[in-house]
C-alpha cells in the first residue's frame, strides 16, 4: 500500500468515526455518567479515607467550573482559541465531562447511603439518582439541560458536607445536618455574590440555577424530616440473633442452633425460646476514626391488628476508627411469641439497619445442639 493509499484509508477510517458518534451523540451524556459510576465503583475506599475525600472535593469543584462556564454562555457563547487544538476538541466534550464527574460523584455517595441505610432507604435515593441519569434521554428533560446539571451538582453538594461534616464534628444528629445544609446554600450565595450574577441574565440565572439548587436543598429537608436521609457516614457491618454473647479474649463469642441449611440467617432468626432464655442481637457499626457517639436499639414486634409495636430504644455508646466496626450487644428477657424486629437507629431515629426473626415457644428438655463461634 502506497503512501497516498494510506492516507485515504485513514481519513476514511477517521470520517467512519466521525459518522459513528454524530449517530450515537445523544447518548454520549449517559455513558459519561455510566462511565464515571463504573469508574467509582472500582476505585472507592473508606468514607473516611483522606484520599476520597479530596478526590470528591476535586471532582465536585470541576463539576461547579464547567456549570459556571454554562452560565456564561448564556450571556454569550464563550469564544476558544484556535491554539492549542487539544483545548478547543476538550472543550465541544465539556457537557460529556460534567456528566462524567457527576456521576463519579453520585454513584459514590449512592454506595454510601446504600451502606449507612435499610433497604428501603437506599432504594429511594437510588431511585432517584436512576432517574436523573434515564430522565436525561428524553427531550423534554434534556431541555432542562442546564438546569438538571445544576440539580444534580447541589446533590453532590450537598451529599459531600453530610459526610464531611459529621467526621469533622465527631457526631452525628440534626445539629450536624442543618449544619452541612446551610453550608451548602452558603456556597451558592458565595457563587452568587462574587460571579454568578456577573454571567447571566438575572431572570435566567434564577430560573435555570437558583431555583434548582435551592429545590434540591428543600428536598433534602423534607426527605430528613420523614427519615429518609441515610445516617452517612455511619454503616451496619454485621447485625445477627443469638442465644448468648460473651465477651472473650479477641472478640465476642456468639452461641446459636440455627441448621445448616438456613445458611442465609445470621443466628437463630427462627428462635427457639424455652423458659428463661434471652434473645440477644449483637451487632458492629462502622464510624470513622475519632468517632464519638451513641446508636440506638430498638425492638419492635408485630401485632396482628396494629402492624409493628415499637418499644422504648436502648442508647449505646460507639467509637470509630475500627475497620470492621464497633461493636456492642444488648438482650431482652421479656418477651412473647410472633415476629419480631430490631431496628440500629441514630440519635435522631435515623435507621441504620434491621434484622428480623420469629420466636417460636419451645417445650423440649433434650440438650441443644448449640453451635459457637467467636466473631
């Protein structure tokens, strides 16, 4: 092949690319967002680890650049020099970008309220976050355009000082996310006060940033008021029902008969209760390091006409800093047969996590074939 030839064959190679993504470009945003999801998945740590914190930080504050350069635009398209190339090609990507970093950001933080929460509560935000990222393939939500991206960067946001703050606090409760709200809704005042109303129309800046951010903000805090915030950045590590805990050299040793084949239990979720046994839960909740606070535990047992009774909670002090988490028990003594549940809450009767089981009266003397470990 000829030197001409392969030139030819290049530039037809190159036009076949070219023609490929002009096909695909209105689902270019999506895989960016996909893209910058996978990529966290694989490379995210601790909640508490230094390194995550600053990577959210740069990833957040490149994100506010790129929505900022948007409001320039709306003024008047921002004008690129000719040289360097590579500046002029990253910046017609610049949407694709901000996709990216946000959901980078987004699907982190969904790992951590997936973690810090019950099912129910992490499948909400999810939910949520799954629709912003379908929601942008259709035209008329693409038109929001901006205006999602501003959204979806308060989230970020706001996400980012719930776990900043409690870590820095040491605790976590109200105090902590009104704290972490309002510091959100400063970094929007301060944007505002020193370039946002420079770029933009001023009914345009209100009605395609203003609004968005500060209706996210509002959300937050109607979503904290029905407890639908997870309690960030604390974590259920393991939660089981036991007949006994014991606390040994290395550990707890945990006594159970749960057979072999309800290998998907942890303990005696069916509980076989004879007179005088007590029903212990014992548990680990992550903090972080230089974490000081207390959880609570709350047992809860269904009546037949009245749903799910709740009794008074038990407070229990934790410490952070341990990988695995910190570790605590409690017991009730006093009891009746049915389902039950216990329920990890915060301070603020935030859940953390649950576990349910169904005691079931037992009038056998035969010795127990009780298994024991220590974890």
């Amino acid at each position: 092949m000829g030197l001409d030839q392969a030139v030819q064959a290049a530039r037809f190679g190159q036009d076949q690319l070219v023609e490929r993504y002009k096909k695909y470009e209105k689902f270019v945003p999506a895989a960016a967002f996909l893209g910058g999801t996978l990529f966290d998945i694989i490379t995210l740590g601790r909640i508490d680890q230094l390194g995550t914190l600053v990577q959210q930080a740069i990833y957040t504050a490149m994100a506010a650049l790129l929505i900022l350069a948007e409001v320039r635009e709306l003024r008047a398209p921002i004008v690129v020099p000719e040289k360097p190339a590579f500046l002029r090609k990253a910046w017609h990507y610049r949407e694709e970008a901000a996709h990216f970093l946000l959901g980078g950001l987004l699907s982190s933080f969904t790992l951590f309220y997936f973690k810090s929460s019950s099912f129910l509560g992490a499948l909400l935000f999810f939910i949520v976050i799954a629709g912003l990222l379908i929601g942008n393939e259709f035209s008329i939500i693409r038109s929001l355009g901006l205006s999602l991206r501003t959204a979806m960067l308060a989230v970020c946001v706001a996400s980012y000082l719930f776990v900043v703050v409690p870590i820095a606090w040491g605790s976590i409760g109200f105090l902590q996310f009104l704290t972490a709200l309002l510091g959100a809704a400063a970094l929007l005042g301060i944007a505002y006060v020193l370039a946002l109303r420079h770029l933009a129309p001023r009914d345009q800046l209100l009605k395609r940033v203003v609004f968005p951010y500060v209706g996210v903000l509002a959300l937050f805090l109607g979503m904290y008021g029905l407890r639908l915030i997870p309690p960030v950045p604390l974590s259920l590590t393991h939660i089981g029902i036991y007949h006994g805990v014991e606390r040994v050299s290395g550990g707890y040793k945990v006594s159970f008969e749960k057979p072999w084949w309800r290998f998907w239990e942890n303990g005696d979720q069916a509980f076989r209760a004879r007179p005088g046994d007590k029903i212990y839960v014992f548990f680990s909740v992550f903090s972080p390091g230089g974490f000081k606070d207390s959880v609570k535990i709350r047992w809860l047992r269904k009546d037949a006409r009245e749903g799910w009774k709740a009794s008074d909670a038990m407070p229990v002090a934790i410490a952070g800093g341990r990988e695995q988490g910190w570790r605590g028990f409690a017991y009730k003594a006093n009891y009746q047969p049915g389902d039950w549940q216990v329920r990890i809450e915060t301070k603020d009767e935030r859940e953390i996590g649950r576990i349910y089981l169904y005691v079931e009266p037992d009038s056998g003397t035969e010795p127990r074939a009780v298994q024991e470990k220590v974890i």
